[in-house]
C-alpha cells in the first residue's frame, strides 16, 4: 500500500497513486522514532527513510543536480521499486524531493537514466524542451511467469517535480531476452542521434534512436570480455580526453551482480575502447579486467549524462552497498547510501589508459578545522596517535616507507573496533582491514581484508580518506586505486593512529580536516 493518495492522471498517462508529501514527511517521521541512527552518514547521501539502492536518472539541469534512485519507500530491504528524488546545486547539499516514479500496471521502475532532450525530439513537449526519464518495467511475463523486463520512459516539463508515463510504454521489449534492463542513453552528435547502452545478462547492446521513442539494434559487446562473475548490469558509455594528449577514449562501465561463489559480491569493472556510434571494441585483451574500485562497497555507479555540466565534467556517484549483505547491514529504518560524487578522467600508466576518480572539488566545502604535522617518525613502538571529537574526517598523508616494512593508519573507536588502511610494500598492495570493525556478523563475507595492487614511488606513497560514520573512501596512486568500504564501528571513532608493523616510517606530511555533516533537507537526519 502506498499511504493512500489520489489516483493522478495526466494528458499522456497515469501516474499510479501519490502520497503527498505531506504524507511522506510522515511516513518519514514515524520511521524515525526508531531509529537508531549512529550510522546515518554525514556527508554521503542517504535515503529519507527505507531502502535505497542504485542511482538513477542523473541529470544537470537548468542550474541543479538531479540524484533519482532506486528507492523502496516502505521498508528497509529491497522491494518493488520507486525512482526517489533529490536535488542539488552543488552536488554536497541536497533536498529530498517527492517520489518520482510509481510502480504501475507495467511493473516496478528498475534503473535507468535522464537525459535532457532540448530539441523536443520526442514530440513530449509543448514546443520546449524538459526531461524525459527512460527506465526498465519489470514484471511477471503473463504466459510463461518469468520475470520480464521491457524499456519505457517517462517526462517531466517542470523541471522533475512531476511526471508522466509515456502512453505508448513500453518503447523497447525484447522477447528472448532475459535480465534485459539498466538503460543510459546520450545525445551522440556525430550520429546526431539518441544511442541507449542496455545490459543483457552476459553482454552489453547498443540501441540508436531518433525521438527516443524507436529504438533500433547497432551493436553488441561483451560475451567472452571482462569479468562474468555475475549478471551484467548498470552499464554507462561516454567518451573523455586522455591526458592532455587530445586524443579521447570511450569508457564502458558494467557492473557485476552477487555470485554466491564469490567473496567479493557485487563489483563494478570497466573497458576502455572505441565506440563508433554502433558498437563498442575494447582495446584491451579480452581476459584483461579493470576494476573501478577494489573496496567491497561502490556498485551500480553510473555518470551524469552528456548534458554539460558547468565545466564539462563527467562524474559519477555509485551505490555504497553489495548486494552480497545489503539487505542485511545493520542500519536500522533507512538503508543504502551513495558515494561521493566523483569526477572521472583519463590518464595513461605504462602505456594503457586507465581511469581516475577524485572527490568533487565542491566537497572541499565541508571543510572545518585543519590539523597537520611533518617529518613524524612512526615505529611499532612510537605510533602517531591523535585524539579526535568528531567522527567526519578528510585525512591526506604523504609516506615515507623507509625500512619497507607494512604500513598502517587505524581509525579506532573509543569501544574496542578499528579500521586499518594499510600498505604491504612487499605485496606491493594497498588494502583496507575491516574484520575487527565492529557490528560485522550480519553477514560472513562481510569482516575482510581486501584491497588492490599498487606500486610506491620511490618508496613513498600518498593517500586521501574520507571518513564517515557507515564508510570510508581510499583514494590513492593519483586517483588510479580506490577504495569504497561500508563500516560499521562499535562505537564512536575517537582516534587515529598511525605505525607500521615492523621498522620505520616517516610521515612527511599529514592532515587532518574535521568536516561539517551535510545538510539533506526536507527529511532524513541530515536536516539543518
Ligand atoms: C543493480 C540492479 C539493477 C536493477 C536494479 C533493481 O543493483 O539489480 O540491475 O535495475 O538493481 O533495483
């Protein structure tokens, strides 16, 4: 039941019933009377209340950010889904906005994308342009009772407060197809036309559109190519300059559903390539897999649209969660979080293109008091060790190796769990402990130790943490080697400490900002 509100029609379709948003404050408040809200996060973005899984729909428009995602709105694990709303103007404060799209007589509302279509390509628009919405239906095939997925749209002429399905839904169905769904879609102005990167199962396909309305088969990528751990989902397409060189490459991200052989659950891998407005052709051997981050905890991540943003960036925002444990994390009446928002680029390393994330500069602005030391010595025996009063930090340090032996920054809480971000020199491997970090038993797979291959230079190495109360995000090697994890402490972390297992290092430089927690209005804990 959906808290009972009028029956919505429109010109081009009906919406399905709405809760006001009165009745959604409410439903919101009721859920916060319980709620043990030690892990609602300060500065990432999380739900008002309930589930929340993959981002949707983002899109810059007309001077805001828009943040859609799946969204179970009437309890904390996954369900039939909704496209919840926020908006931003800045990508760190946002303000929750009524629910976008309903389940409906096609089905639940599966991921998607928003584009802008400003030339009223569709025909949607009262001689304007405004934001059409092309999402997967998921239902129950009525013949054969298997779960079927077809592509619909709907669009909005006010900017995303309300919506309208589009009459002739679905736009795309494939009969034969299974696990069909996760459409993005961008203006390609070489082709001068719409082109939809969807997933199948166990490959990619690429659609071409006038209108976004016809949809015609270009091109297929992907059996054979990457990780098939699991089901391929969430794909994203875009092109972007690789260094300074003038030269660009395509960026295909896919990501990778639970496999119940898998430790790692969920994981998102990337291609780079070439695209020609048909088809996509990876650059790389087809065994050769690139990860988009080596935490446990950045899925489902997708990129804003090919709508300019005020600076050409491109940037991503992923799910913090897996689904190996994600039903399960103990966060009481809300779930689910996203990542920082992250502008991606390309560089090349050793010949190969690879891609590179960093913070939004605009999360500089949550910045409060600054601490930072130099030429700190730290021994087993001598560890750095500072007292903190607040739990949100942005931490960047500059390692001296030395004597080459494992290298450890511990954030611990004032009960008796810790977090390590360490560095193996002899591995030649960045990692993030988290077996001893705190409420950890709400799944098997969930207290590991993991991380990724990294070189140092010159035996030193240079890492930013930012550290939240449900997370931490590792950037090292420039951006090249990421770390998104979820954790969950036993207490408070009241302290950050910093040795190394054996001999000697030296921290030539480390700082610490304190950060503000963000304010995410018109509901959550995050209200100002
Ligand atoms: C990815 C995913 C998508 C699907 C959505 C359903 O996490 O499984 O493939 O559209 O979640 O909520």
């Amino acid at each position: 039941a959906n808290a009972g509100g009028a029956l919505v029609t429109t010109r081009k379709g009906a919406l399905g019933s709405m809760p006001t948003t009165d009745e959604i404050t409410r439903m919101i408040e009721s859920n916060q009377q319980n709620n043990d809200d030690r892990f609602r996060p300060g500065f990432h973005f999380s739900p008002p209340a309930n589930w929340a899984n993959d981002p949707n729909g983002l899109v810059y428009y007309e001077g805001s950010y828009h943040l859609f995602y799946q969204y179970h709105p009437y309890s904390n694990k996954w369900g039939p889904m909704h496209w919840g709303h926020a908006i931003s103007k800045d990508l760190v404060q946002w303000q929750h906005e009524p629910i976008a799209l309903f389940p409906d007589e096609h089905g639940a509302i599966f991921s998607g994308c928003c584009v802008v279509d400003w030339k009223n390509s569709s025909g949607l628009f009262v001689d304007s342009h405004g934001l059409v919405a092309i999402f997967t239906h998921a239902d129950t095939h009525p013949v054969t009772g298997q779960p079927r997925q077809r592509q619909s749209l709907a669009y909005s002429s006010d900017k995303g407060q309300t919506w309208h399905k589009y009459d002739g839904n679905p736009v795309l169905a494939e009969d034969d197809l299974i696990d069909f769904r996760d459409p993005k879609v961008f203006w390609h102005p070489q082709s001068e036309r719409w082109i939809m990167a969807i997933v199948a199962g166990d490959h990619a396909r690429f659609y071409a559109s006038p209108n976004l309305l016809e949809w015609t088969l270009t091109g297929e990528f992907g059996k054979g190519e990457g990780s098939h751990d699991g089901v391929w989902e969430c794909p994203d397409l875009f092109e972007l300059p690789v260094d300074n060189t003038g030269r660009t490459k395509w960026v295909l991200i896919i990501s990778i559903g639970d496999n119940p052989n898998c430790p790692e659950g969920s994981r998102t891998q990337y291609f780079i390539g070439e695209f020609d407005g048909n088809t996509f052709v990876n650059d790389n051997p087809a065994d050769h897999i690139l990860w988009l981050d080596h935490g446990r905890d950045n899925y489902a991540g997708v990129t804003w649209s090919d709508v300019p943003q005020e600076d050409g960036r491109r940037i991503l925002i992923g799910w913090m969660s897996n689904w190996k444990y994600a039903n399960e994390t103990p966060t009481g009446s809300w779930r689910g979080a996203m990542t920082l928002p992250r502008v991606l680029s390309l560089a090349s390393k050793d010949g190969n293109v690879v891609l590179i994330q960093a913070p939004v500069r605009e999360v500089e602005q949550l910045r409060k008091e600054f601490m930072s030391w130099s030429g700190i010595t730290v021994t087993p025996a001598a560890p750095f060790i500072q007292k903190m009063n607040e739990d949100l930090l942005e931490i960047e340090a500059d390692i001296d190796l030395r004597s080459g032996s494992e290298f450890h920054i511990r954030l611990k809480s004032s009960g008796l769990s810790e977090i390590v971000i360490g560095y193996d020199p002899a591995k030649e491997w960045l990692f993030i402990d988290r077996s001893n970090s705190g409420v950890t038993d709400f799944h098997p797979s969930f207290a590991s130790k993991h991380g990724a291959k990294m070189v140092s230079k010159n035996g030193k190495i240079k890492l930013q943490i930012w550290v939240d109360r449900n997370a931490v995000e590792v950037y090292a090697d420039h951006g090249m080697v990421v770390l998104t994890d979820q954790i969950f402490l036993d207490a408070p972390m009241d302290r950050v400490e910093v040795s190394t297992q054996s001999g000697e290092a030296v921290l030539d430089s480390l700082q610490i900002h304190t950060l503000e927690p963000i304010h995410i209005l018109g509901g959550g804990r995050n209200e100002a």
